[in-house]
C-alpha cells in the first residue's frame, strides 16, 4: 500500500471507528469483588463513608476512557478491583460509559451534542473549544467554586495549602472547573524518555548513543545487523509523531513542536526554521528504513509489540510502562535481553540536552461534574475521597491487605503489585489496584515511584531524562478567559491540522522539503502569531500572580 493510500486508510478508519465506538453499550455495573476482595470485606477498616443515600437504587454515569493496562486484562471498568473499592468505599454506585481508545476528542463532541450527559465526565478540559469556562457557559458542566466549597473539604483544604496549585486549577475568571490530578513532587514529573536494547548494543561494539550522528549509526545497524524492520519505533498517535513531542530528536535542534518558553518569550516551534533541520533528519531515516513505516498509526499495543519483539530496537516510552512491562517479557525468551535508557540525544558530543520530557505540575485531564446531572452532592463527595488521607492511599496504593501493607508508616506494595502471581507487569498490577501511574481525581505520592521502579535500569533512567533543562522552557499550566480559549481553539484545530499532515508528507516524501516554507505561510495565515501572543498574555498574567504570592 503506497504512502497516500495509507493516510487515506488512516483518516476513514479513524472515522469508522469512532461511529463504532458511539455505539457501545456503558459498562454494566458488577457488585462482586474477586476473591481477595470478598476474604476481607467484612472486617475492613475502610467503612462505606455514605456519600449515597442508602434508599437510592440508582447509579451515577462515568465517562471516562480505560487505561490501557487494565484494559489489557479486563474488558471493563467494573472488573477492575480499584473501582470496585471506590464505589464501595463511598457507597455510590458508578454504570461507566466508554469512549474508543485514543478517540476522547471525537467521542466528546457526540456525547456533548447528543444532550444525554453522565454525571460525569472525565476528560481534558483545556481542549473544549473555548476551554473550560466556555465549556461552564456552554452549560455542559458545573462551576464548581459552590460545589467545593460545600462538599468537597479535602481538596479545599489541599488548595488552601497550595495556592500555586490552586491558581492552576482555574480559568482566568477563577472559575473551577474539574477534579484534578496533581502531581506533588517535581520528582514525580519526569519519567519518559529514549530505551534502547543494551544486549544489541553490546552485540555491536556500540556504545549508548548521546547524539543525533551516533543514533544514526546504531539504528543503521539494527536494521542491517540485527534486521530490525522498525529500528525506532514511538507514538504515532492520538497525533503523528506525538511519542517525541517532549523533545525527544526534535530537541536537538533547539526546539519542540509545540509552545516552549524562550528567554520569557512564547514560541512556537513547529514553524522555526530549526523545525524544517528536523523534518529533512526524518525524512532521510525514513527513506532509509530506520523508522516505522507506520509511524502514523503506531499505538501503545503496537510499541509493546515492536519492543518485545525484536521488530524496532530504540523507543521513547515510560520507564514504568516501558522498562518495567518490556524487560521482563523479553528475558522470558531470552535471558541475556538487556534495555538501557540513554539521555535525550544532541547535536554536538557533551552538550545539555535543552528539552526533555517535563509533566506539568497539573495533569492535563481531570473529571467534571455535568450541568444535568441530579446527584451533585453525591458526585462531588464521592471525587473528594481521593483528595483526604484514605482516599490518597486507595488512590496511590490499593487495598491495605491486598497490594500494599503499612510498615512503619510506610505504604509499601505487596506482591501482588511488584511479584504478580498471575504474571501481570507491575504497571499492570498498579492500574488495576490503583491509579498512582495515571490520571485520576488525587495527589500522586511520591513514594509510588520509589517502588515501582524496582529495576536499577527504571532508577538510572528517571535520573538521566532529569538531566535536561526542559524547566527552563517549560510553558506553565496557564489560566485563559473564555475568550482567549476560545480564539486560540479556532486558530490551534487549523493550525495542528496542517502542522501534522505537512510534517507526515515532508517525512513521507510526498512533498519536498521546500514546501516547508509555503506550509509556514499557511499556518501564519491562519494566524499562529496572534496564538502566540494569547499565550504570551496568559503567561505575564501567570507570572504576576506568582510573583504577588
């Protein structure tokens, strides 16, 4: 199949699958816990708090999507032992109801207009086309500033504790608009960057690669010694060539893709010139067959499968989700497979890396309270529990007996997190137990990530794709009226568009690499600078009401 066929594919499979995914059943709601669970309900110190009344038969609506490692065991939320304690916890009932994988922006729209909406939501907020408080004018879900205040003491108080936090949860109007999930550790905010198989480094006389010239030269080998079809492979979606947008290759030309801080300056790196330098590199290691050729569609499931297959070599992923579920997987074939993270690759031999992959302090998806809903109290009380001392320990580390036990004040994971019985990863045995690797309505606690990476090869990563000075250019989590959200919704859907199909053709080799310069008109007619300053405006608003604190 030629390269346009291919994107034509893509684009109406994308299509057919989300009409596909409108048209799934929710989630049925299940009442039996597995076997650990039922040994030890009768005796648990953790009682149903009574956020329902008891004389409500009903149950409360949850959009949400999956994680994709649950949904690598079990087919539904309710089959996941974590949601079963939450709703039993809080005695609130939950029916789930399901958007495609990788499909939320699309599914959104339907669910929005279709008028029938759950109770609530769970979804990137920032993304609604004037952002959140036009989301709240639009009357699709509550302002929440009542709502807290009445019935969500937990995280009241968290804000109260952590007004940098709390000036990042709101709109420019002061508008709150979801449940967060807060990051509360810088040390918690890094964890993803290049992985390389070690064995095949050692085979080839090659050391771990720190610049763009040297990862030339081992990807060249893994295809011609080691006969990798995919010598690196990364996340081709929910967008092309989203696995490398926290600075992975393009960063060693001094840019990132997107909005990056320059000298107190908003930028926008994919129309750079630098970002024409990046584009000329990929379309060379993709003539050359050093990159999937489906980059475009590559998954998660496909990475994994890429990985732990001896198809691609290199990847940029999660030291958690990618050492920790790959490594074990590989020696059960081969004893002698090694994974070592290498730093985020450079142009010239000893310098810093500029960019890295840096999680805001604020994560990007958080769960709404719809302005249909007829259960507010009950909705808001039950998304509280998370924030207060027995909510953060379900939250970050399951069911006391079960996957952790207290030692010496120390939440410290069972084997049934670290050593699954049933041969499930870590990363697995954490989302179906917990939700410390992903977002959720709570506070990450750094001592999760103690644990989780267990493996010398997860610690020594998380230290080396740290050693980068992505702070430094890092865009903050920045509060906008409903009017700059709005404006930069229009201008940003047109400009990502064209941004992401131009960089595919240029890699492809469907266009000419001078067609960069005319791309750039375009997406400045479709006045990216004026995006620019919306964003520049947010940030000097951001930066006074840091400095009066």
């Amino acid at each position: 199949m030629n390269v346009k066929r291919t994107l034509a594919f893509i684009t109406k499979l994308t299509g057919f699958i989300l009409l596909l995914g409108m048209l799934t059943a929710c989630d049925q709601n299940g009442t039996d816990s597995d076997a650990k669970l039922d040994e030890r309900s009768g005796s648990s110190e953790y009682q149903t708090v009574s956020i329902a009344s008891p004389n409500d038969a009903g149950k409360l609506t949850y959009w949400a999507e999956l994680n994709g490692n649950a949904a690598s065991i079990k087919s539904s939320f309710n089959e996941v032992p974590f949601f079963q304690e939450w709703q039993r916890r809080t005695g609130v009932n939950l029916q789930f109801i399901r958007p495609p994988a990788n499909q939320a922006k699309e599914a959104i729209n339907v669910l929005l207009t279709s008028g029938e909406l759950p109770d609530m939501i769970e979804y990137e907020w920032s993304n609604y086309p004037g952002g959140p408080e036009k989301a709240i004018k639009d009357g699709y879900i509550l302002r929440l500033n009542d709502v807290i205040d009445q019935y969500a003491p937990h995280l009241k108080q968290y804000l109260t504790e952590h007004p940098d936090i709390d000036m990042q949860i709101r709109t420019a109007n002061g508008s709150y608009y979801a449940f967060p999930f807060i990051q509360g550790d810088d040390k918690l905010r890094t964890y993803q960057g290049p992985i390389i198989r070690k064995d095949w480094l050692d085979e080839l006389g090659l050391d771990v690669p720190t610049t763009i010239d040297e990862w030339h030269t081992m990807l060249q080998a893994f295809k011609d010694k080691k006969g990798a079809d995919a010598p690196l492979t990364f996340l081709g979606v929910p967008n092309p060539l989203f696995g490398i947008e926290g600075g992975g290759f393009i960063g060693a030309f001094g840019i990132k893709k997107g909005f990056y801080v320059e000298d107190g300056q908003i930028k926008f790196g994919a129309q750079e010139p630098e970002y024409k330098a990046f584009l000329s590199l990929f379309r060379e290691w993709y003539a050359e067959g050093l990159i999937d050729k489906n980059l475009a569609a590559v998954d998660s499931e496909t990475q994994d499968t890429n990985m732990t297959t001896g198809r691609s070599g290199a990847s940029i992923w999660n030291a958690g989700a990618g050492i920790g579920t790959w490594l074990p997987i590989l020696q059960e074939t081969d004893p002698h497979a090694k994974l070592v993270p290498a730093p985020y690759p450079v142009m010239n031999k000893g310098d810093r890396p500029k960019f890295g992959q840096l999680a805001p302090a604020i994560g990007s998806s958080g769960v709404a309270i719809s302005s249909n809903s007829h259960h507010v109290e009950e909705a808001a009380r039950m998304l509280d529990y998370g924030y207060g001392p027995e909510g953060h320990l379900l939250f970050n580390f399951g069911i006391e007996g079960v996957s952790f036990k207290m030692k010496d004040g120390y939440p410290t994971y069972t084997e049934t997190i670290l050593k699954n019985p049933d041969k499930w990863s870590p990363a697995q045995a954490l989302a179906m137990y917990t939700r410390a690797s992903y977002f959720g309505p709570f506070v990450q606690d750094t001592r999760y990530m103690e644990q989780y990476y267990i493996l010398p090869e997860q610690k020594e990563a998380v230290q080396l794709w740290s050693s980068t000075d992505a702070v430094l250019h890092q865009v903050p989590t920045l509060p906008k009226t409903e009017k700059e959200s709005t404006e930069m919704s229009v201008i940003m859907q047109e400009v990502n568009k064209v941004v992401d199909e131009m960089s595919l053709k240029i890699i492809f080799g469907i266009e000419p690499l001078d067609a960069f310069d005319t791309y750039v008109e375009q997406i400045k007619s479709l006045q990216i600078d004026r995006a620019i300053e919306i964003q520049q405006q947010a940030l000097e608003r951001y930066n006074r009401a840091v400095s009066s604190k």
